[in-house]
C-alpha cells in the first residue's frame, strides 16, 4: 500500500484541506520520526474508533504502539466467563492487534480493574513493588514503588516518547473513557517536567493530540477525516470480528461497514493557562463607566 491511496481532508475555518501527503494535514510532521500512541480505555476501543486511523499509521511505515488500560473484566456476556473474561479478551486483543499487523510487543497491557477506574486516579506508592504486568491478573502493575493511572501514563510517555497520541473523546459517556482521557492529559504535564524521576527521563517535545468517538459524539466537530481503500476497512473489521467474547460486536460491524471506509478525529490542543490572553479579552472590550 503506497501513500497516494489514502486521502486526508483537515477542516480549517469554511475550507477543507485534502491531500494524500500526510505532512500536509498534521500539525508538525516529524517524517521517518513520526510515533503515534493510541490509548484506549478497553481492549477494543482502538480499532471499533480508530481503527482506520491505526492501520493507516502501520500503512505509512508509522512507529506505533497501543496502551490498552483496563483488563476488561466486567465485559463478560455468559455468567461461565465471570471468572475467565480478562484473559479471553487479553488473548482477543493479541489476535486482532496481530491480524492488523501490529508486533505483539508494541501493546501495553496496565490491568487496571475494568469500570473501577475511579480508585486508581492520580497515584499512590504501595508497600512493595513486586506487582509487574507481566500477567492479566485483575490488579493494575506497579512501577517504581506506586500505582495509578497518572502513575502508568507518565512512565508509558517517558517511555514511548510519542509525537502524537489518540485519546477518546472527553464527552463519551463510558467513565472509564473519560478517566483515560482527562488522566492522561495530566500526565503529558507530569511527564515534560522534573517530578517523579524514577519513571523515566522528562519528555522534550508535547505530543499532538488527537480524540476518537466509540459511544458519543465529538465535544465540537472533528477536524481530520481520513479516507482509506476498502481493503483496511474489511481489514478493521476483521480486527473488530476478533473480539467474540463481546456478544454485541456484529452491530458495531454493521454500522461501520455503512459509514464505509473513512474515520473522523478530532485535534485539541495541550495548553497551559494563559493570564494575558484573558487580559487582553478584558482590555480589547474595555467601556470605562465615567463618574
């Protein structure tokens, strides 16, 4: 698959942009460095919203990677997977991350308890730091004497080092999406400064940011459609179609093979408060009441 058979289109102002050349429509592209991280709350968040966007990362020859945050043990559809769910789904995700084409190694398990996100906000050290990710067991790994989500962000940033980051959209109606989000916003700051050095050297450069819708719709407009050939389209699916546990998946299959093959994200902005744009807001419309 060669460049020229996708087609990015960016909305700016009443224009849209379109090319091919992907340097043309993301902010600050970094070419050969390119590294792109999708983040997503479940293990089948990326490819049932992103999934287009993913492949077509791995179709431009894209270093990526994939942190998948929970271990999905409350997506069970039969009582007999109660106790089985979080390592159908582990071996779910392995199969249709592999059948996308992305290397084992570049998907980061964290095993943070599924719909449970709230307990593990921020980050606490713990008493020892025996707890590694190397199993699905139903607790979240520890790094560095500590847990929590900012905990695994900032030491997933520091370590990937990624140029851009997709993130679900703010306004989805799952909790555990919006925790992801909010959580690991927080930890781009955490990460670009000085504090907690044990999880790795600070980041030189704010990765670009981008939301992806799964539930709900986009908080304002997306500003990137990306339009692919049919063949990634049937290939996501296949990537959907891999999660059989998920008992509803059929219907995600028939609303993306209807909207075809394009996908929609959103760009927004990392900054930090600004005093002197609200000043300047207040000095641009100043009426002085004379006394």
């Amino acid at each position: 698959m060669t460049k020229a058979t996708i087609t990015f289109d960016r909305l700016l102002d009443s224009q849209c942009l379109t090319s091919t050349d992907p340097a043309d429509i993301f902010t600050d592209w970094h070419g050969d460095k390119e590294n792109w991280l999708f983040v997503a709350p479940h293990d089948d968040d990326i490819v049932c919203g992103a999934g287009l966007t993913f492949l077509t990362a791995l179709a431009l020859g894209v270093k990526t990677n994939v942190v998948i945050t929970s271990d999905g043990q409350m997506g069970y559809c039969r009582k007999e997977h109660i106790r089985q769910i979080a390592d159908i789904r582990h071996d779910e995700a392995q199969r249709s991350f592999a059948m996308m084409g992305l290397p084992l190694d570049n998907i980061t398990f964290l095993n943070f308890p599924d719909c449970n996100f709230s307990s593990y906000l921020g980050r606490r050290f713990i008493d020892d730091d025996t707890n590694t990710n190397t199993s699905t067991n139903v607790e979240p790994f520890a790094i560095a004497n500590a847990v929590g989500l900012q905990n695994s962000y900032t030491w997933v940033l520091r370590r990937i080092r990624p140029t851009r980051v997709f993130l679900p959209s703010i306004t989805d109606i799952h909790p555990d999406h919006q925790a992801v989000t909010k959580e690991f916003t927080i930890s781009i700051f955490h990460a670009s400064g000085g504090i907690w050095p044990e999880l790795g050297e600070k980041i030189e450069t704010i990765p670009h940011l981008y939301e992806y819708a799964t539930y709900s719709d986009f908080i304002s407009p997306p500003t990137i459609r990306i339009r692919t050939p049919q063949e990634l389209l049937e290939k996501k699916l296949e990537g959907i179609r891999a999660y059989k546990s998920q008992e509803q998946i059929e219907l995600l299959v028939d609303i993306q093979r209807k909207i075809g093959a394009k996908e929609f994200i959103r760009e927004k902005r990392f900054e930090v408060f600004q005093p002197s744009k609200c000043d300047e807001l207040f000095e641009a419309k100043s009426l002085v009441i004379p006394r």
